[in-house]
C-alpha cells in the first residue's frame, strides 16, 4: 500500500481532483465530503491518513470495524480518534443491527424499510436520532442492494412502492435521513456512469418535493474511477478507497 509519503501525495492528487471537479460544476470544493473507504486497510495505515487531515471513514463490514477501530482508536489516542466520523457503506445484516448502531456513526447504506424498523428500534436509547442513507438501486441491478428505483420514474408501480417505503422510513422517530446513496455499475468508462447519478439526483430532488420534512442535502455517489463524474452530477460524498490507499494486496 506504499509509504507515508504515497499516502500523503495520493490524498493531495484526490483533493485536487474534487476541487477541479466542483470548480467544473460551479460548486464549492467544501461541498464535497470525503469519505475514506478503509476495508482491509490495517490500522495502521488508516491512522496514518488521519494524522493527514482525513476525518470520514467508511467501512463495509462490521466485524472488521469491531476489531479495527480500537486499534486505530489506540494508536491516535481517545481526543484524535473522537474528532473522526465512522459510516458503515456495507450491506448490513439483520443480525448486526445492534453492533453497528454502537460502532458508526452514521450509517449510509439502510436498504430496506425492515432494516430501517430494526435501526430504529435500535437508536432508540441514543441521545440523537441515527443519521442514515437510503441506498438506492438505481441501476435496477440484480447483484445490488438498495431500494428498487431502476425503473424509476416511468413504472408507476415502483415509484409507488419507493415513495411508500420512504415516507414509512422518514416517520421512524430514531431515525435522520440525510440523502441518498448508490454504486454506480461497473463499467470501462466513467462517462457511462453519468446517467445513474443524473438520475439519483433526480430521483433527491423528486423527494424534496414529495417529502419536504426530509433533509435530502446528501448524496453519496463516486467511487475511485468515477467520483469526478459523480461530482459534477452532484455528488456531495464520495468514498474512495483505492485512489487513496493505492491497489489493495
């Protein structure tokens, strides 16, 4: 994963290239949150980019996040580690609810109304409500998980049945929606991934209309080879992993 001087000069290359981006789309580079992808990472290596100024971390299993961030909260020490934001970006299972309520601090990839019903029961002893994505299928994929919406607008059936799991979602008293969040497909040029976050964008906007009460500011969309593309769609988070901590072994 290379020494602390790639380290530095990756997250430097990353955070002109959401400048650049922004700057293309007439928005402010600030408006842009980066969110680290740190899965398989080594403690080590994800305290490192801390010390560099990151402060967002995402991470896509929850047994991993169990045994990773008291390390990383050892090596920083408790003040430095408190300062830093911890999102869960994987799929979470039923079964994991409790744990990943404790770990993270956020949680950008509630896919369901049952699962958004078992995070709610499970915030409900915090003093806040949990911040949340809703993961949106927008490629209407069958590999990925996310609310349907890949016929969204036109099958009327499935905008109906979107529009009724969110305003459930959005009644939850535990629960803050903050945005959406999707994956874009995999695909050879990030061009073709543009309709996708054109359409979340829309699909956000389509929400702050219908559903006013929702805050509807986040959308988490771009990953390491195409976030410039997503930004200039919209996106205000994207996670990257590998533009920042290099291939993985």
């Amino acid at each position: 994963m290379g020494s602390e001087q790639e380290l530095r000069e990756r997250l430097e290359s990353v955070r002109s290239r959401i400048a650049a981006a922004a700057q293309r789309a007439g928005r402010a580079p600030e408006d842009v949150r980066l969110v680290a992808v740190s899965k398989t990472v080594p403690a080590e290596r994800v305290a490192a980019l801390a010390r560099l100024g990151v402060d967002c971390f995402g991470e896509n299993r929850v047994e991993e996040a169990v045994d990773k961030l008291p390390q990383i909260r050892e090596i920083l020490g408790p003040e430095a580690y408190d300062r830093l934001r911890w999102c869960l970006i994987g799929h979470l299972q039923s079964r994991k609810v409790h744990q990943a309520v404790t770990l993270f601090d956020e949680i950008h990839s509630l896919d369901s109304l049952r699962l958004a019903m078992r995070l709610d029961r499970q915030a409900a002893d915090l003093e806040r409500p949990l911040p949340v994505l809703l993961e949106i299928n927008i490629s209407g994929e069958a590999s990925k998980f996310g609310l349907p919406a890949g016929r969204w607008p036109e099958d009327a059936g499935q905008s109906a049945a979107l529009y009724a799991d969110i305003e459930a979602i959005l009644a939850l008293p535990h629960l803050a929606v903050q945005g959406l969040m999707t994956i874009a497909p995999l695909v050879a040029d990030p061009e073709q991934a543009r309709p996708f976050f054109r359409r979340l964008r829309q699909l956000r906007d389509a929400l702050r209309g219908r559903f006013p009460e929702g805050a509807w500011r986040e959308l988490s969309m771009g990953m390491s080879d195409d976030y410039e593309v997503a930004i200039e769609e919209g996106s205000t988070m994207v996670r990257l992993g590998r533009a920042l901590f290099g291939p993985r072994g």
